[in-house]
C-alpha cells in the first residue's frame, strides 16, 4: 500500500548516503529497503480502514552507520500520526490519511551475514485509509 510514500518519506527525512528502495535490493551493503506486509484484515465498515504493516532491513559494513540510521528511522516513523501519503502508479495516484505508523519494537539487531555486513529489522504497523484517486 503505502511502502513507495515510507520509501520517499525516508528518502527525504534521513540524511544518508545509502541506497533506499522498497520489496528488492541487487546491493548487499549500505542498504534501506522498506518491504510490506498485508498485516491485519481490513475492518468490516464502509470506509475500511486498513492496517498493513512495513518491514524495513537496514545493512552496512559500517556497524556504527547501521544502527545510527536504524535508531534515526525507529524516531522518525514511530508515533507517526495525521498524515496523507501519495502513492503513484502507472496510470494513478492515490492518497492515504496515514493515522497512525506504530514500531512494533526498537531496531532489532539481525548480526552479520557472511559479508560481514551488519542487519537491522524494523517493523512497523499503520491505519491507513484509501481519501482519494486520481487518474495521471
């Protein structure tokens, strides 16, 4: 739903110079990548709000740069509240009122692969709502 808006959001809050993309990643090292999840089912009403959650793995060979941007994401998305986010597609745009964007957990450090690159997870869950569409 709305990882391509998280993706912009980091891209424009966190000052970094790691690669940040979202569901896929061909690089191993300094890496931000926002994954989703379908999260709970939506509510049954008219206007269904919806709660999916958001993964986010942060990697780098730099461990101290790891956690500093892991720690910098958890503050920047937890507690996240009253926003619209725009998520564009090929033939259409769509905003989200963003109530709520929750961590689930502080940064949750995964250790280092065979690379020796250190991992970080990041979970998130939101409510979010479908406001508006438009065709591009």
């Amino acid at each position: 739903m709305i990882e391509q808006a998280i993706m912009n959001y980091l891209k424009s809050n966190i000052q970094t110079d790691m690669l940040i993309s979202m569901n896929f990643t061909t690089r191993n090292d300094n890496t931000i990548v926002v994954y989703s999840d379908p999260g709970e089912p939506p509510s049954m009403y008219e206007g269904q709000l919806i709660r999916p959650r958001y993964q986010i793995i942060v990697k780098s060979s730099d461990f101290a740069k790891a956690n500093d941007i892991s720690l910098q994401i958890y503050e920047l998305l937890h507690q996240h509240r009253y926003d619209t986010m725009t998520v564009s597609y090929k033939t259409r745009e769509i905003d989200y009122n963003v109530f709520s964007i929750d961590g689930l957990h502080l940064p949750a450090r995964l250790g280092v692969d065979e690379d020796n690159i250190m991992s970080y997870s990041l979970n998130f869950e939101t409510q979010i709502k479908k406001a508006s569409e438009r065709k591009k």
